[in-house]
C-alpha cells in the first residue's frame, strides 16, 4: 500500500502573482520559504534570527498533521 501522506505542508502563504510561503517538510521538521514572482522563484531553509534552520519539533508536526 502506497504512503498518501504529503511529505509537505505549507504552513503559511501570502500574495497571489508575488507569494510567499512557508513550507514543512513533515519527515525532517524543517521549514522552507519558498517564493515566487512571474514565472521565477526560490527555494531555501528558513533560518531563525541566529542563523540557524528553522526546524518544527515532531510533537507540533504530528498535531498540525492532525488538524488538516
């Protein structure tokens, strides 16, 4: 039987033709801002004000993956 679980969940999302958003990746924890403007855009790990990767703990991925 095949995993129908989304590795990603976007968490957060703003703008139409420019957005932005904040992707989960639900295996890891680690968040994404991902962009986009026209036809371009950016993939990167979101990064704290330290520098350090944004990273979800697994007790609030497991609740977000609850409230779909």
């Amino acid at each position: 039987m095949a995993n129908t679980e989304k590795r990603f969940k976007r968490i957060f999302s703003q703008g139409r033709i420019s957005s932005i958003e904040i992707l989960l990746d639900t295996k890891t924890g680690v968040n994404y801002l991902f962009t986009t403007s026209g036809n371009a855009g950016g993939l990167t790990p979101l990064l704290d004000e330290k520098g350090q990767t944004v990273i979800t703990p697994q007790q609030e991925i497991e609740y977000l993956l609850r409230e779909r």
